[in-house]
C-alpha cells in the first residue's frame, strides 16, 4: 500500500529487556512442563530420601534400579554425585505433605490387590520396574516425585540458562530481538530440550558453569559486583559442577584459568593470585559438600561413589572404568548415531567454525572467550573419551556432552547471523524440529537412533511422554487409553497461553 499521511506512522512491537527474560523464563517452563517424562532415574531416589528422612541413605528403594547399591556397615546409596538430587530435594520436601496423601489415599484404595494392571512398554526391564514398585506401593509416589522435580528443579534450570544466554547474546549482537530469537533456538533447537525432560545432572551442571562464567566475564560491565565477587561466584560454579557430576572437573579447572588469566590481563600478577584464591576458597564450599556426602555414605571423604560399586559391565578397564582417551569414544561421542553431539545437535557444528570467520566489530566473541569455549569442549571431550560408561547413552541418548551446550551454542549464534537470512531460516527450522521430536519421542535405541523420533513424530502424530506412557496402561486408567492419548488440548492450551502472556499493545514509531 503507498503512503497514507502523516499520521500513518508503521506500528511496531517494543518491550523492555527485563520483560523479556521474565516472558522467556515461563515460556521454557511451560513447553518444557508439558514435555515431562516419567523416567525414575537413579538421582530421584536420593532426593527422595532427602526429602523424606534428611539422609544419604536409599535403603527403602533398593533392588529397584541398577545404579543402587549396598555398602556393608553404610547401607544403599546411588553410585552418583549428589549434586542434582540435592537441588530436587527441596521442591520435593515442600510438595511432600500433598504427595504423601494422594499416595496413601491410593494405597488404601488398592488394598486387597495382588496383581498390579499390565504396562504395555516395550521395554522388560520397565515391565518389571513398575510390577515392583506398584507392589511396593510407590508407583504413583515415584510420578508425582518425578514431576514436582522436574516442574520445580530440573525445567527452572533450563529456563534459567535460556535467559541468561539472551542476556549475554544481546550484549554480543546489539539486538533484543535477534537475541530474544537465538535463545529460543537454544531452549528449543537444541538437546536441552530433550535433557530437561527429567531430572538430569549433566544438564544441570552445564548450566550452573555457565552462570558462573558469565559471572567472571560480566559482559555489560556492570558495577554491581567486585572482581573479587566475581572470581568467587565462578568458585562457586566450578566447585558445584563438580558437586553434580565427577565430569564437572573440567569446568572447575577451565574456569579457574579464565578468571586467572582475565584478572592477570586487567589487574596484574598480585590482583590474579588473590583473585586465584578467592575462586579457590569458594570452589570448597560445594566440594566440601561432597567429601561430607561421600564420607557419610562410604566412609571416606575422597573416594567417589563409583569406588564402591560392584562390578558392573566396563568397570574392569582402568580405574572403576575410567581410563585414557581412546579414538572410538572420541568418534561416538562426536558421531554417533543415537548420541553423538553434532547429529543430536547439527547447530553446535558452527561453534567450531568460529575462530575462522570474520564476526566484524560488534558480532563477536573476544578471543579470551573463544578459547575458554573451546579448551572447556575439547578437555570434557577427551575426558570422556575415557569414561567407557559413555558407551552406556545407547539407551538415554546424548547425556556425557551435555554440559558443553550453553558454552558451544555462543560462537554457534554468532557464526549464524553471519549466514544469510534463507540459510538461517532453514536451519533453524531443522533444529527445532529434530530437538522437538526428540522431546516428544524420546526413543533413540531402536530403529535409526536419532532419527526414530524425526520418523516416528511425522508417521503416528504429535506426542507428550507422559500421555504415551499413560496410553500404556489401560488396566490403570481405563480401556479408552488404549489408542494413545492426543497431546492436541494441550497444545491448543499452551498456545492461548503463550499468546496472552507475549501480546501487548503496539506503539507508534517515533518518526525520524
């Protein structure tokens, strides 16, 4: 249409950057609430047992999953670090009075029952779990605990994290909107989306160093906080990585380095050994938890869990299966075609393109933070090259990698608003859509792995892994499950949603 007056000023769509994160966060928690799966892992049991007791111990769970073990004189014990049930615990504790009675109140109902309904999954090993835990009376106990963990814990986190890269990719691109864009395709188009499905640790941990390296960088160059602060919020980062997983030593020593180097660059040698100590001193506060956790589990501050064990499938090559980096691992973590990182995620192919593009003055990420981007990859990635258990994701999908999302996904952003605007497009476009099926689906050992759920989303329809798990149980919830349940309402929900918390009124550009 051609020009009408002045007084047809174009409308434009304008809000503040605070408005923004706060719509961002709930926006990722809500498609990642509804994107809940129901899978107890081994890291629940001991926030249940937090929750419930205020104890390390999972005696009342044991036998119920592999990764639980005894240790004579100490009791059972999950052969992982504490950090993410932890976290869970405390959402857990304040819904317990509720769970507690929903759970008694079904007990009580059942009374009488011998033989729990059929569980139509394609798994024996899930068949069995849930015949034993409905004998146990802890089925809709282990549900309900699952969700109030991941709606509380685990989908927060991610939510968190996609905030948190808007706000630093809207220092490095110089747009809210093209930011607001890329920490969609972050939260959406990548395997966070998968990971926050349920309680994971890796997921977790990533997102935690992460905070912490922002942190210690502070790219708006804010006031707020003293170097001092800053180096120790990365201890505390770097020391809590560790804290969830053993993996995390990586970012505990990477992020060290960096506030070391930064410091020594901006302040010189004595402000850099002071500040060295002030990261060092927090990293053992959360450290320190975990030589608590570990000596009142096992009776030693420094041992870690997986000492103890039993013997288990990989555990005889090198120390309790962790040995040197080895080519295959090196290649199946990269490559592999139910969970290698650059097929579960194409975009993070672009993070290694980034030292040799040219990102001009504003797009760009300084060379101190490209290094730590990609030293912090490469050691998580030798590192785990020697873990043999990463053979093990086969049956959960990409898991060992994922602390390197948030850190890779920036120089990925910025090498894709360097690309033309179609290839952006039909990237994007093919992220999101392989991230989401995988959410949806889930399902990566059988058939062509991380295609399953592309092929299986585009043949049988959309899905959510809580109704297809609830459709498996028609003596549960009755016969009319049996068909599948339709995500559709729920969709058409989170949509009306999602419309009524991004629409506001638009306002006139200001001529110029």
């Amino acid at each position: 249409m051609g020009h009408t007056g002045s007084t047809a000023e174009p409308l434009r769509w304008r809000l503040p950057a605070r408005s923004i994160c706060v719509r961002l966060f709930l926006t990722c928690w809500l498609v990642y609430v509804m994107h809940f799966a129901t899978n107890t892992v081994r890291e629940v049991y001991l926030a249940l047992a937090i929750g419930d007791h205020f104890s390390f111990r999972v005696d009342e769970y044991a036998n119920l999953h592999p990764d639980l073990f005894e240790k004579p004189g100490h009791g059972w014990h999950i052969g992982a670090n504490p950090g993410a049930s932890m976290v869970a615990a405390v959402p857990y504790a304040l819904a317990r009075p509720l769970i507690d009675r929903v759970v008694d109140r079904v007990n009580r109902s059942r009374a009488g029952r011998e033989a729990p309904p059929e569980y139509r999954s394609p798994w024996p090993m899930a068949r069995e779990f849930f015949r034993e835990a409905y004998r146990r009376g802890l089925d809709v106990k282990f549900g309900l605990a699952a969700l109030v963990m991941q709606a509380l814990a685990m989908a927060p986190s991610s939510a968190l994290g996609a905030v948190a890269m808007f706000r630093l990719l809207r220092r490095l691109v110089g747009s809210d909107r093209t930011a607001l864009w890329l920490a969609l395709l972050y939260a959406f188009g990548t395997p966070v989306f998968f990971r926050t499905g349920y309680l994971n640790h890796n997921m977790m941990l990533g997102h935690v160093a992460f905070l912490g390296w922002l942190a210690m960088w502070n790219p708006g160059g804010s006031p707020r906080w003293s170097p001092r602060a800053r180096l120790a919020a990365g201890g505390l980062a770097g020391g809590a990585a560790v804290l969830f997983d053993y993996s995390g030593i990586v970012l505990l020593g990477t992020l060290f380095a960096y506030g070391v180097v930064r410091r020594l660059r901006d302040a010189g040698l004595p402000a850099a050994v002071r500040g060295g100590a002030w990261y060092a001193a927090a990293a053992l506060v959360p450290l320190g938890l975990l030589w608590l956790y570990q000596w009142r589990s096992f009776g030693h501050p420094f041992l870690p869990g997986q000492h103890w064990m039993p013997p288990v499938e990989w555990i005889d090559r090198g120390y309790q299966g962790v040995g040197l980096p080895q080519a295959e691992l090196l290649l199946a973590l990269a490559f592999d075609y139910r969970y290698g990182l650059f097929l579960a995620s194409p975009l993070m192919v672009l993070a290694l393109a980034c030292p040799f593009v040219d990102r001009g003055p504003r797009r760009r990420l300084p060379a101190l933070e490209l290094a730590f981007v990609l030293v912090s990859f490469a050691g998580l990635w030798l590192l785990l090259s020697g873990v043999n258990y990463t053979r093990l994701q086969f049956n959960t999908g990409i898991r060992y990698m994922a602390p390197v999302f948030p850190f890779l996904f920036v120089p990925a952003a910025l090498v894709l608003v360097r690309l033309p605007r179609p290839v952006v497009y039909g990237v994007s476009l093919v992220a999101v859509t392989e991230a989401w099926c995988l959410a949806m689906y889930r399902d990566v050992e059988r058939g062509l792995g991380l295609l399953e759920p592309v092929l299986q989303v585009f043949v049988g329809g959309f899905k959510l892994p809580a109704l297809t798990v609830v459709s498996r149980m028609p003596g549960l919830f009755g016969d009319y499950v049996g068909q599948g349940v339709s995500p559709l309402p729920l969709f058409a929900f989170a949509a009306a949603v999602l419309y009524g918390l991004w629409a506001q009124p638009a306002t006139r550009r200001t001529p110029s």
